[in-house]
C-alpha cells in the first residue's frame, strides 16, 4: 500500500479516533498523541489493512483499548474527560453559556458512568455509529449496546434534571 492509499483510507475517520480519545483521555494533547499512535501503527501493518473487513471500526477498536490501557497506567493519575467541541455562533451570549453550562453538566455526568457506557455514549451519540458498528467495536451484542446505551441515557438525564431541578450537587 502506497502512501496516498493510506492517507485517502485513514484521513476520513482520523477526527473520529481523535474525539473518541478525547473523550476518554485527560486532555487535546494526551488525544493527540493516541491519535497519532493508533495512525502509527495502522501504517506500520498497512500491508494487513486490506485483511480487515471494517478498517475504521478496527480503528475505533485500537483507540478504545489504547485509550483504556493508557488510563489504567501509572501515568494516567489525573486523566479525566474534557469534551468542549460544542459552539454556535447564531445564538445570544445567555443561550451560548446555558449550551456550554448544559454541555459541561452532561461531560461531568459522564465522568462518573462506567467506562462502557461511556464509550458507547460517545460512539452513539457523539460519532453517530449504528448499534452494529459499536458492538462490532466493542465486541458485545447489539442489544448489550442497546441496554447501556439506555442506561447512560437515563443516568444522564436524571443527574442533569436533578441539577437543574435542585441546583448544584
């Protein structure tokens, strides 16, 4: 495989491995360099690629099992969850802090969900993959996806209501 076979084959899921990482990853940086090892060693077997029925699944596969590797090692004392790709410049001042304020809430929220329902949140919801694609991901049935899918949801929303309902907690 050629260089430029490479590129036109990795650039259109490149941004999603990063945000996928960003989620689960401390900050830009740290999803950065996850980003540019999991590129890293899809370049290094490039000659496997063509072997893979799903390129940009597999790929989605590495990140998540980088990512988690990497936030089960020593290094990984203060990695938390930081997600800000939220912005409209259409709407008032108020309405773009209640958006970052709603945005915030839920990516603290988030923080505290088990790690699978974190994934399948940020893969569902955020990167738009149907339920095959995740669990394919994931290695779990659909309905698993299903099930945690509806599960964070329903944390989400109950912690974001009891926020906004009774104020900080």
């Amino acid at each position: 495989m050629k260089q430029a076979d490479f590129v036109s084959l990795v650039m259109p899921f490149k941004d999603k491995v990063f945000r996928l990482a960003k989620r689960l990853l401390v900050s830009r940086e740290e999803a950065e360099d996850a980003t540019q090892e999991i590129l890293l060693k899809l370049w290094r077997n490039k000659e496997k690629i063509s072997e893979y029925k799903n390129v940009e699944a597999f790929s989605m596969t590495m990140t998540k099992n980088f990512c988690l590797d990497r936030l089960k090692s020593k290094q990984a004392q203060n990695l938390k969850i930081v997600h800000s790709n939220y912005t409209n410049n259409d709407l008032s001042l108020q309405k773009q802090v209640e958006a970052r304020d709603s945005v915030d809430w839920v990516s603290k929220i988030m923080e505290d969900l088990p790690e699978q329902q974190k994934i399948i949140v940020q893969l569902r919801d955020i990167e738009q993959y149907d339920y095959a694609e995740i669990a394919e991901m994931l290695e779990m049935n659909e309905t698993a996806v299903r099930v945690n899918l509806s599960r964070a949801r329903k944390t989400i929303r109950e912690k974001l209501t009891n926020t906004h309902q009774y104020g900080i907690k």
